[in-house]
C-alpha cells in the first residue's frame, strides 16, 4: 500500500490495482492534478473534505472514475449536476481489485447548537495488503483489523484525549497524520507527540509518499 498525503484529509491511496482518492477538499492542494483514479471517495459535506470547484474539473480529467459520498452528500453532488453515488455504512464495494467497506454514520458533535451530519469512515483494503481506515471527521466507528489509521489530529470537534482514546480503541499499529490544516508546525509537532506517547501509535510523518 502506498499513500499520499495532499494535506488535510486528502490522502490517494494505491492498493491492489487501485488508486483511490479520500476527501478532496478546500485546504487541501495539489489532488485536482491528479489522473488514473479509479474512485473519488467523500465522507461528509464540509467544504475542507469536497471542494467543489476543483472536483468537475478533477473528475473531467479521470474519465470513469467512480464518485461515492456519504448519503447526503452524494445527493447534494448529484443536485450538482455531478454523477455521485451514495455509501451507506456496512456497505463493501470492489474498486479495481481493492475493497472499501464504510462504517460510522455520523459526523462528530461540534456543538449542542449545531446539528449533526452524516459521514462515514471508510475502509481501504487488498489482499495481502494492509487495511488503511480513514475515520472522517468522528471517532465514534472503531472497526477491527485496521493495520493503517489515519488520525484526525486537531479539529473543532475533537479534544486530545478523544484522540488518544480513538487511537487506542482501534489498535493500529501505524498511523499517519490527517486533518491537520488548521496547525501550525509547531502545534503540529505537539499534537503528533501526544498521539504517539499517550496512543502507542507508530505515527509516520509524510515526507512524499508512504509505503505500508
């Protein structure tokens, strides 16, 4: 497995046959270059996880590519006049000789006076390769077998012990930085030192693409 990180949440993920793209969104950079994706894959409406301005001109250039969202999200795109189709938590789907399953349903709670949305967390996997989980923006699903987490490390909904206590309930044992726009390097650095001391987490910084 070998994964890029476009900065935030956007991360292509290459296994088995496929090159799958997660949550191309506004403080994110450098994704709508992109060509050869065999599926666009969006866990929530936020504008940081589906920018779209970028995403018709990101789809133009991927003839055929599959575009999956979570359920309202998917509708809202296709009111965009843009060819999504829904994914709806426990579902599986084969992309090109890989296998995403979503889990979740919900976006985190930001605050009593803002309602709550949908998002699923998605599920990457290939045979005889390792299972990333990219959770969006909750930690309420905590599925088994997740060899590669990718962390939320700072958010308007999330607090630092929410994190360790998601890190720790999955298990993983590498993970990778996401939802990270909002930092600067050196509160960055803070957060990603916590997740690894207080987690047990092997977090593994991006310097170009990882391989799992």
């Amino acid at each position: 497995m070998r994964v890029t990180h476009f900065g935030h949440s956007c991360l292509l993920v290459e296994t088995g046959a496929a090159r799958v793209l997660l949550d191309p969104g506004t403080l994110s950079h450098g994704f709508e270059e992109l060509e050869g994706l065999d599926a666009i894959l969006v866990t929530h409406s936020h504008p940081d996880h589906v920018d779209l301005e970028r995403l018709p001109t990101l789809l133009e250039a991927n003839d055929g590519v599959l575009l999956r969202a979570e359920p309202a999200t998917a509708a809202s795109l296709a009111e965009s006049g843009l060819d999504a189709a829904p994914v709806h938590p426990g579902e599986s789907f084969p992309v090109a000789g890989a296998t995403v399953t979503a889990a979740g349903g919900r976006h985190a709670v930001i605050h009593a006076d803002v309602p709550r949305i949908g998002n699923v967390g998605l599920l990457v996997s290939a045979e005889g390769e390792p299972t990333l989980f990219h959770p969006g923006d909750s930690y309420e699903a905590v599925p088994g077998g997740v060899d590669v987490l990718a962390v939320p490390v700072n958010a308007p909904w999330a607090a630092l012990k929410e994190t360790v206590d998601f890190v720790r309930a999955v298990g993983a044992p590498v993970g990778v930085p996401i939802h990270d726009g909002l930092l600067a390097a050196p509160g960055r650095a803070i957060y990603g030192n916590q997740v690894r001391s207080l987690g047990g987490l092997d977090l593994r910084e991006f310097d170009g693409a990882l391989e799992f």
